[in-house]
C-alpha cells in the first residue's frame, strides 16, 4: 500500500465497529464469570427444592388454576433450577392429558 492510497470508508469503520463488538463481548464475559465464581453455590438440598417448587409451580398452572407466584431468588442458579423445574412440570402435566 503506497502512501497515496486510502483505507475506504466501510473497511475503516467496520474494524472500529468490530474493535467495539469485541471489546463489549469480552466485557460481559468477564462479568459474568466475576459474577458466578463470586456468589457461593447453593447446596444440593436447596437446588432440589428450588426444582421441585417449579415442579409444583408449573403443575399447578398447567391445570388452570391461579398463576403461581414465583418467588424471589438469591442465586442465579436457584433461578434456573425452578425454571427448568417448572417447564418439566407443565409438560409433563399437558403430556398427561
């Protein structure tokens, strides 16, 4: 490339486009690890409490009756084990039927 050539317009903005995409995605990598290695992992015990609540929670509202409130979660992890409980207990309860 001599000196009198120019980088184009598109090329140009799209390596600071893609400087910004990265730069963000390792961002939120890092905090999200920052953030599951500093919280303390919930007991087994607790996880399958927290499974079967949504179990129940997803039953219930797979019946028709009156929505379940969900409760409030210290862990992320405890979210995604009633989540998961409760999808597995609206189909097992609409494959029943």
């Amino acid at each position: 490339m001599t000196q009198s050539e120019k980088i184009s317009f598109q090329r140009k903005y799209g390596l600071r486009f893609l400087q910004v995409l990265i730069i963000l995605v390792a961002f939120f990598l890092v905090r999200n690890c920052i953030f599951t290695l500093s919280s303390d992992i919930p007991s087994e015990q607790q996880l399958n409490q927290y499974y079967k609540m949504g179990y129940d929670a997803g039953k219930i509202k797979a019946l028709g009756s009156y929505p379940v409130k969900e409760p409030s979660f210290s862990d992320p992890l405890l979210k995604k084990k009633y989540r998961d409980g409760f999808r597995n207990g609206w189909d097992d309860e609409r494959n029943i039927r």
